[in-house]
C-alpha cells in the first residue's frame, strides 16, 4: 500500500478552532464501542472524537466485541486518564450478543468454515489477574480462555477511575432524552447497546441526529483472505446480527455506515506513528506507546468523516440490512437499490466507500499529536 506524506500538526490552527468553537455549541456524540486495547483502532478512533475541539463527548458505553467488555471498559478507564480525559463517562454495556453464542458459532465451523477474526471468542490468554487481595494463581488451565468477567493484566496499567453503576442502554436514553435532536450516536463495534436502547426507548432513534456506523461491507478489492471469498462478511454485524438488523431498521434521522471497503484503503502506517510520536503531548504519547498494531483504520475512518465528511470522496446511497438466516451467511450484509428493495421496512443508509486518504492522514495526525482538547463545562 502506498504511504503517503503527513505534515507537522498545525498547533496555531487547532488553537484558533478551539478559540473559535468557544463561543459555540459543540456537536454533542454517544460513542458506543467494543474498546479493546491498549491502542489500536478502537482507542484510537475514540481519541480522535475527544480531541476534536468541537465535539462534545457525552460518554463511552462499551460492548463484547473484540474482547469481552469488562477488559475493554478497564482499557478504556485507563486510556481516559492517560491523556487527562477523566472528565468522560465509561458505562458498561452488552456482554452477550442478542441471541448468536459462541457455541452454536463454532459449531457450525466444520460446516461453513472458520471466520477470519472471532473478537471475544478468539482469545486464548491466560494472563489474567486474580483478585485484589488474593494470592492464589488464576484458576485457568494453560490454553484455555477466560470468561466474559475475567480482566487480563494491563499492559498501560490498571486504572483508579471505575466505571458509571448504570447500563449502557439506560445512559444513552437518558442522555438522547436530555438533548433531543442534537446527539449523533457514533457506533463503531457490535450494535447490541444501541438495539437494546432502542428496545427501552423506541422513541430512541428519532430522538437524535442520526448514527455513525462503522459496519458492514459491499465488495472490498482486496486479496486479504478475511474478505476476498466473503465480501460481505464484516466482524460488527455477524458478532451480533440480530442487533444490527433492529439498528438498521430504525428512525434515524441519518444513517452514515463506514465498510470495509472504505477501511481497508488507510493503513496505521510507520510513518504515522513516527510522525505522530513527535508530539509529546499525552495522546500522541500513549498512541506511541501502545499502538504496535499495523491494520486497517476501521474506526479511525467512521471518527473523522463524522468530524469533517470531505475525507470521504464516494458513498452509495443504498437500502441496508443483515443476513437473519442460520446458514453460511448469517451475519452477513444485505444491500438493494430503491427499485428492487424488499418491502419490509429496511431503511436507507449512505455507505462510504472511498475517501482522500493524504486529506485524512493529516487530519488523523493532527488530532492524535494535539494538546488534549478541554473538557466541556455543563451546568
């Protein structure tokens, strides 16, 4: 893939934007994410929506996805303090998916085949801490997995701050409710939160400005096995298709969907992290540190085109929906243009499709190498 060049961040600029956006309303966001980490495309991808000087993070609910919630609410914790963001909520979401379990997925892997990238259920760590207090040796056999409420020790640490006592689903009511019309909800791993919300509220969707999706894939050109054979395959929709089959369906005033084939044009490069490790400001610090992972800009993508939507030069206007059947594609993307959509209420989407790629390496780079954006101030 071929890299481009990155400029300097321009710190006089993104100064004069803060001074500028003071005298404004920030744009208010829900990031709903499955955070695994330390670093990498999920962390990163919430970094970039917190140092943007105009946009006000209302807090960060957090499913399985990846990994098993509890890990990533805790990687999540200690990334927020790592770069002086405590100011944020974490509100632990989903554990499971809505009703796909990882027994009936893996038993149906002789038959269909084995998916590239099983998120939660593909770890097989046994690095995990037992109690505070205790000095017993965790009780896991050597190769086996441990369960959806074990937390691995952190490589950046355990953090101090602890997680809000309420449910993902109840907080992203509450705080739609308490700003109709304004909260785009950004939803860039498994969308069990956002249906669950959807099934307390199911006023929920119309409440907002709309919903970024990173999810979904059309027909990525790629010789990367994940994709190639299966061009509709994408991880966020087949980990829970019941759940993006309820958000897709849904009244958004705006439905913005990042694929795969959008993704897999911008690489987290050499060149970027040594471009962004000449800042020494706090993010660009511990993205040097704990982003050793070279892959797609999945996240990264869906965050800065919903901060500046010129990164992305194609879309397709297309109606949207998931594989509900429990054969081989199960999870997968379902896609119709206007005159051929079935009539059962799918809805339409603006699926990205290719972007600037200099454009967004730039501005992923300023955003990550800038100070930490000022928290905002709530009465």
């Amino acid at each position: 893939m071929e890299q481009c060049g990155v400029r300097r961040p321009t710190y006089l600029l993104l100064a004069l934007f803060v001074a500028a956006t003071a005298f404004g309303q920030r744009r208010m966001i829900l990031i709903d994410q499955d955070g695994s980490g330390p670093g990498g495309s999920n962390q990163m991808s919430m970094i970039a929506l917190l140092q943007s000087p105009d946009t006000d993070v209302l807090g960060i609910t957090i499913a399985t996805g990846n990994e098993w919630r509890d890990a990533e609410v805790q990687h999540t914790l200690r990334m927020l303090e790592l770069i002086g963001r405590t100011d944020v909520p974490v509100v632990p979401g989903a554990v499971f998916p809505l009703v796909r379990t990882e027994l009936a997925t893996r038993l149906t892997f002789p038959l269909y085949g084995t998916p590239v990238w099983l998120g939660a259920w593909g770890r097989r760590s046994v690095d995990v801490e037992p109690p505070k207090g205790s000095k017993e040796a965790p009780p896991y056999a050597p190769g086996m997995a441990p369960g959806p409420y074990d937390v691995p020790a952190l490589p950046e640490g355990r953090p101090s701050t602890r997680a809000l006592e309420e449910n993902a689903a109840s907080f992203m009511v509450r705080q739609v409710r308490a700003h109709p019309g304004q909260v785009t909800i950004f939803a860039a791993g498994p969308l069990t939160n956002v249906a669950l919300a959807i099934s307390i509220e199911p006023r929920f969707a119309e409440m907002t400005r709309g919903i970024v999706i990173m999810g979904g894939s059309l027909n990525p050109q790629t010789e990367d096995v994940e994709f190639s054979t299966s061009p509709r395959h994408e991880f966020n929709f087949w980990f829970d298709p019941e759940a993006a089959h309820i958000a897709l369906r849904a009244a958004w005033p705006q439905i913005e969907v990042t694929t795969v084939d959008v993704s897999i044009k911008a690489m987290f490069t050499e060149q970027m992290l040594a471009e962004i490790g000449k800042s020494q400001n706090p993010a660009a610090r511990y993205i040097a540190k704990y982003s050793a992972e070279r892959y797609y800009l999945w996240d990264e993508i869906a965050a800065c085109a919903w901060l500046d939507p010129s990164i992305i030069t194609r879309r397709r206007d297309l109606f949207m929906d998931v594989d509900l059947s429990r054969g081989p594609g199960y999870g997968f993307t379902l896609t119709w243009m206007d005159k051929i959509k079935p009539a059962t209420g799918v809805r339409r989407v603006n699926a990205q499709v290719d972007l600037d790629l200099p454009k967004f390496t730039r501005m992923f780079s300023d955003l990550m190498s800038a100070p930490t954006a000022a928290p905002v101030k709530r009465r």
